[in-house]
RNA sequence: GGACGGUUAGCUCAGUUGGUUAGAGCGCUUCGUUGACAUCGAAGAGGUCACAGGUUCGAGUCCUGUAUCGUCCACCA
C-alpha cells in the first residue's frame, strides 16, 4: 500500500466496479428479498440542465448514507434518482440563451420551442448524472426517471383528469400573480416579498357636490388611478365619517367615484381614506368581492396600461406611465406636493425567478382546491404517519397547511406539461378564443377564433396553419372546455398553459415507482425517508404529502428528514456575488468525493444550517488518509505478528468497546443522526482505535487479529460515509476475496 | 403583526431521552520524526454553556421571562 491515500487513483475505479455489479440495484444484490425489509428513498431530482452545487452533495451525502446503511442491513433498499425539467427555471434560462443569439421566444411556435428546449436539456442531461455518480451516489441507475419522461406526463395528465372528477380543479377569471417579465402567472409561493422605496403620494380626490373641497389619498400606485372605482373609509372613524356615501371625481378620468365603508380600513394610517383598485390590488380584490365592485383593468399582462388609459396614456409602459401620471396630476393641482414621500419604504412581491414586481392582474386560470387535499395531511400528521425532522419546521408545515389557500396551477410557459385541457372549436362560447401564432408570412399574429376562421374562408390553410404554429391560446372565462387525457376528436384545441412544475413534481414519489418496474409501487410505497432542503419544505414536500394522500391514500414517506443551507466557513449565505461559492467538483478534485462528504455531513443537524470551508475539506481528507494508514499499518502488523497462542490483555475491552460502537452508530443511523454518527465514528477511529489501540498493540497489549478484525468492523461502519476509501482499503485487505464492501452486511454486536 | 429557530472554546459547530472533571475541527503554546500516517504524535492553554428567575438530589439539556441575531409567513394604501 501507498503511504498515502489518493483519492484520484482509486475514485473513478471504484465507482465503475459498482456499476459493473450493479450493487445498487435492489433486484441484484438481493440474494433473497423474502422477509426483507423495504428501504425506499425518493431523489430529490436536480435541474437537468444545472451543474450540481454544493447542495446537491448534501443531499447526495446524507441520502446516500442511508441507503447504503439500509443496504448493508439487508433492507430491500433502493434509492431512485431522477432528474428535473424545471418549467420556470430552464425556460428563462433557455430565453437568455436566445437573446444572446438575437433571437426571442416570440420568434418560434410553441412546438418548435419547445422541441428546442428539449434538445437543450439533452445535451446537459448527463452532466448532472455524472456529478452524482462522482459524489458517489448509490443510486439505483436503472430506475432513473427524468419528470417528462412519457409514463411520467402521462400519470400526471390522469391525476388532473382524477382532479377534476373529484370535483377538485376549476377555472376561475380571479386575480392572480402575474410576472410580466417572464409572462407568467404563479402561485403565491413563487412571490417573494422584499421592501422597496418608492413614492408615497397624496392625491386629492374633488367632491362633486362641493368643487373647491377634496379628500386626500395617499397612494404609491398612481398609475391605477384609472381603474379606481371607489374610495373607502372605516365605518367607525370618527374623522372621516361624514364622506360616507359622498362622491368624488376620480382625477385622471373625471368620472364619478363613491365612497364606502369597510372595516378593513386602517383609520390611523396616512388620511384613513384609501383608493379601492380591484383589479390590481389584493385588498382590493377582496373588497370588490364584499361590495360587488366593478373590476376594470388598468395593467395588461405585458406590463403596459391598458386602452383604460386614452391616447396619452395607454401603452405606456408602467414606471413611464406612473411618472408621467405624477407629472400631470401635480400639473393640474391634484397633489398635495408637501406631503409627498419620495423615500416612501413598501413592501412589494417581487418574482422569485427574475425579481420583476409582480402585478396583480385577473386572469382566467386553472386552480386546485387545497382544503379536500389538506385536511387527510393534517390528520396523517396528527396521527404520527409522517414524521418531520428538522428544529420546528413541523410546525412550520402546520402553519402551512393550515393556511392554504386555492393553487393556481396554470402557467404561460410552453416547458412543461400542457394541460389537458381542450376547447371545442366549432361550439359558439368558444369563438373568442384568442389564438397567437406564427401565420404563413412568419410573422406573429393574434386573432380571434372567429376571425382566423373568417381568414380561412379567403384562404385556405389558415386555420391549419394557426393550429400548427400555434403560440398561445388565451380562452375567455366562457368558454366551455373538456378535460380529457387524449384529444376528444378533431374539432378540439389543446390548451396552451402548462402546469406549475410542482404540480408534477408533488407526485414524484408515486409517479416514479408506478411508472417503474412492475411491483415496485406495492415493494417500495410509501417510501421511508424524504431528505431535502427545508428551503422547499412548502413548494415540494407539503405538496407531496396531499398529492400522495390523494392518489394513493397514503402518506407517501413515513420520515421526512430535512438539511439546511450550506454555508461558508465564516457562515455567510453563498452567493455568486459574494464569490464565495464552493462547486463540489473542485473539492472532490483536491481533496476527494469522501472528503466533501464527511466534511459536509458531519456534526451536521436536522434543519440547520451547515458552515463549511476549506479548511473542513482539508481535515476530512486527512480523516481518509489516517482510515488509510491505519490499515497499512494493521494489515502490516497481522501479516508479520507470529500468531497469538493466547489472548492479550486488552482484547477484551477492545470487543467491547467496539460493541458499544456498533450499537450506537447503528442506533444514530436509525434515529437519523447522521451528523452525529460521523461525528461518532471519527472520534471512535482516530483517537481510540488509532491512537490508543493501535499503540496498545505495538507494546503487545493487544491482538493484530483482534485489531485486524476490528478494522473490517470499522470499515463497515464507515463505508455509507466514505464510500470510496473503505472500499479501497477493502480490497486491500483481502485480495484474495472479490466481494465488495458494498455488498457487505453490516456488523452487528455480540451483545 | 404572527410563527419558528440560533445564542456552548479565538473561529465554525456537535452535545443522542437531565446524570460523573462540557466535546470536535481549525487556530494557538511547548515538545517529538525509536514498527502506519508530518495530510502525524504527545502534552497544554482556552468555556460564569446569552442573561434573569424557576422545577429537580442533580440543568448546556425541562419551564417562564428578557436580550440579541436569523429565517419564514402576513392586505397596511
């Protein structure tokens, strides 16, 4: 043996002999699988188009660790690995890819988009793969599922197809997120709140029946001011309560504007008179609802004010218009310009994507109806079905779930899964639908259904053309619509919204073992661990846990185990900006995948953020090089040692202690303390194996044998957290064998 | 405004159901290459476990309150 371990020689190696085995696969490595024990882990799929960063080792750090543990067990234990389309994410990133050739997305059918997407994300689709092998990953590669794979689509096409049966999807023109950056709407959790300065103005609003006196308003949005329709008072107020009933003139318009009451006013802030824009606002949506309000647009989905506007100001964009409204409006006396707050701090809802400020515009979309899907979680939770690891975030979930509200699964993009949705062309509510498209010049023309079928008639070709190189469909609240996995006949247009990617991705653990090999949903669901992030612990394992119960009546893991941030040595957030991001390649490069495993895993906790640097990665390698020389040493040691006629005197206590090892590591993986486990297992060998054991028995206190069997031990326990150094080691020690660590079963104590 | 976490050695963090002199890595001091490892070994310095009460034979660990940092959620125009 070398006097020293290089990773680099043996890494690459290794990992190619366990594929050759196929020791990860369950069906091959299972001698026998009656009466064993199922041991399921479901990957959290990473982008497919992403490199993978340093989270990604975590998961793959901790998660592996567990299978490997179940693994040795004798568990009937699989881990299935998949990748993520990632709708939002690899759009925009495809899009700046477009720009960068000059082009836009506008350019292109949806069709041809996507096929252009899909050709993207082949040609990136290993990467990810391959990064996890060389973190060491014992997936089960033959079970591997990419989220739009065709068994996959075509489960999630029937789960909407089971939704709307149950009566649990509906479409409804109501106020949504809407990014008119990225031209999508999202669910609230995709809205990321962050504060912003901006302009608190104070517009006076004239009454009618009294010209020369006004009401002030204060208000950071002037540019709705068009589509205000009311203002609003608290009922109780005393200062504010002789308008109630009165009329103003809306300032921008000139038309007549009435006052109400509701309770949702706060008398204390700014005037206690506020502008009522149901259209736009969230509040004010609901107002509108209490009252009966009408609801008119002042901001299309492109960002821009709507005809609402007039010649001067529709079209204009809204920070332009918005200027230019403050610049009239002060022109015509109606801002109180003394009281105006240019450093007016407000929170606003910014995409979590780009960071645009979401709008609030209505929209005609698809939502899913959370409280029939929650409340089975919460009894599931209740009742101990599901346990979640990690400081409070339990709760957290509760919080959650208790305050749910209606998901609005449709998105304008064309990467992801097209909703099963159909409209029927020839039926009369239908003939607003608005068809975008490329037409047969190559340019890009919206019409009405009726008006490309008027096209038709003049040339024909039209509406086969508009139909192929169809863009978007954008279908009035009216309009009458089928819900069928397969094309209901010829007659029919397939919408073009696709769903929030999380839709699909809260199946993943049913879809990937139902569209897998035969009996795996019965072997392997519900599965046992759930391990990711807690910064997901809303988008994904919440709504896991109400898909699975859904479609399976099951919780779909009975544990959900959650890492926290990985964070640099000096516990800041990584960042690009900061440059102080760790790629794991580089450290598993240097120092070794073993290396980054433990350093990341190690004294690590169940919801808590984890500081790493290099200086971690550094004495985790040398952790690898003493498990190393230690067995140089050992092996050396058996090979020269005459053998033992008698026991020595610390043989005993040796056995014992390193009972008392096994047990508790055991115990620790169980429990998943996997933190702690390493933790345990570093000490254990460093400094009582190493520097006392190994010492007691250079002075004749201890058997080489009882040594040289407590190494295996050892090895054993340390394969699940490095992988590859035990393995090597392994196959030096016994050359004469070809079994490999992997494939070992795991210790178990005398007592 | 609500909720949830963190606060332990110079730094980053463990401490598994309350139980003997509170641990690790890195850093620091002194010494050491006599059968593995200098990516090493030996010895050592360094902690009122945020603070204040309480429960207990016994509290870093449980309870109450305070401070502080952080995260998430929330319709204050």
């Amino acid at each position: 043996m070398d006097s020293r371990y290089d990773h680099q020689q043996h890494e690459d190696r290794i990992s190619a002999k366990w594929t050759e085995t196929q020791a990860f696969n369950p069906d091959t490595y299972l001698a026998t699988r009656t009466g064993a024990k199922s041991f399921s882990v479901i990957m959290p799929p990473p982008n497919a188009n992403d490199p993978l960063h340093i989270g990604h080792a975590m998961f793959v750090a901790l998660e592996d660790i567990l299978v490997r543990f179940h693994r040795m067990l004798g568990d009937d234990a699989v881990w299935i690995p998949g990748t993520d389309h990632a709708g939002i994410e690899t759009q925009f990133v495809f899009e700046k890819k477009l720009k960068k050739d000059g082009k836009s997305r506008f350019q292109f059918d949806r069709n041809t988009l996507y096929q252009m997407i899909w050709d993207y994300v082949q040609e990136n689709s290993d990467v990810a793969v391959n990064q996890l092998k060389k973190l060491g990953a014992s997936a089960d590669w033959s079970r591997f599922r990419f989220t739009l794979d065709p068994q996959v689509v075509a489960f999630v096409l029937q789960t909407f197809e089971k939704l709307h049966q149950r009566e649990l999807v509906y479409r409804q023109w109501r106020q949504v997120n809407y990014c008119t950056r990225c031209g999508t709407s999202y669910s609230d959790l995709e809205v990321n709140h962050t504060e912003q300065v901006t302009s608190l103005v104070y517009v006076k609003y004239f009454f009618i029946d009294k010209p020369d006196e006004f009401l002030t308003v204060a208000t950071t949005r002037p540019e709705t001011i068009f589509a205000d329709t009311h203002l609003a008072i608290h009922p109780d107020n005393p200062k504010t309560k002789n308008y109630a009933g009165r009329q103003v003139l809306n300032p921008l318009t000139g038309e007549t504007m009435s006052i109400l009451e509701d309770s949702f006013v706060d008398p204390e802030f700014g005037t206690g008179v506020v502008k009522i824009t149901p259209a736009h606002d969230a509040t004010d949506w609901e107002v509108g609802q209490r009252h009966h309000l009408e609801i008119r647009l002042a901001l299309d989905t492109t960002g821009k004010i709507t005809a609402l506007g007039g010649d001067k100001y529709a079209g204009l964009k809204l920070a332009a218009a918005r200027q230019q409204i403050i610049d009239d409006l002060t022109a015509s006396g109606h801002i109180d310009t003394e009281k105006t707050n240019s450093k007016y701090v407000n929170r606003v809802g910014v995409c979590y994507r780009c960071g645009t400020v979401i709008e609030k515009i209505p929209l005609a979309q698809f939502f899913i109806k959370v409280r029939p899907l929650v409340e089975p979680v919460q009894a599931a939770l209740s009742e101990g079905k599901t346990t979640i690891h990690g400081a409070g975030h339990d709760k957290i979930l509760d919080h959650w779930l208790a305050n749910l509200k209606d998901w609005n699964i449709s998105r304008q993009i064309v990467w992801g899964i097209r909703l099963p949705v159909w409209y029927q062309l020839s039926n009369k509510k239908n003939k607003s639908l608005t068809l975008t498209y490329i037409d047969r010049e190559q340019n890009r023309a919206t019409r009405s259904l009726e008006g490309v079928l008027e096209q038709d008639k003049q040339h024909p070709g039209e509406l086969e053309t508009a139909l192929k190189n169809l863009q978007q469909l954008s279908a009035p609240i009216e309009a009458e619509y089928v819900v069928s996995v397969e094309a209901p006949g010829d007659d029919y247009i397939q919408e073009t919204d696709t769903f929030d990617t999380w839709f699909s991705s809260a199946q993943w653990p049913v879809v990937t073992l139902k569209t897998n090999k035969p009996g795996d949903f019965d072997r392997f669901y519900p599965t046992s661990v759930m391990e990711t992030g807690y910064d997901i612990l809303p988008f994904w394992v919440m709504r896991m846990l109400m898909m699975g119960v859904f479609l399976t009546d099951q919780v779909p893991f009975t544990d959900v185990y959650l890492h926290g941030l990985v964070r640099d040595q000096k516990g800041q957030k990584m960042s690009k900006s900061k440059g102080n991001v760790i790629n794991p390649l580089a450290i598993i490069e240097s120092y070794g995948a073993d290396a980054l495993r433990m350093a990341l895993v190690i004294r690590s906790t169940a919801g808590l953020d984890k500081s790493v640097g290099e200086a971690d990665f550094k004495a985790m390698r040398n952790f690898t090089n003493k498990l190393w020389n230690g067995a140089r040493f050992v092996k050396n040691l058996a090979e020269t040692a005459p053998a033992a006629t008698s026991t020595l005197p610390q043989d005993e206590a040796f056995t014992q202690h390193l009972d008392e090892i096994i047990t508790t590591v055991t115990q620790q993986l169980h429990d998943l303390k996997m933190g702690l486990a390493a933790d345990t297992l570093y000490t254990e060998f460093w400094h009582w194996y190493c520097d006392e054991c190994i010492e007691s028995a250079k002075q004749g206190q201890l058997s080489p044998t009882v040594l040289v069997a407590g190494l295996d031990v050892f090895l054993k326990l340390l394969h699940p957290f490095a992988p590859f150094v035990t393995e090597a080691i392994w196959a030096e020690l016994h050359p004469q064998t070809s079994e490999l660590l992997v494939a070992t079963p795991w210790p178990i104590a005398a007592q």
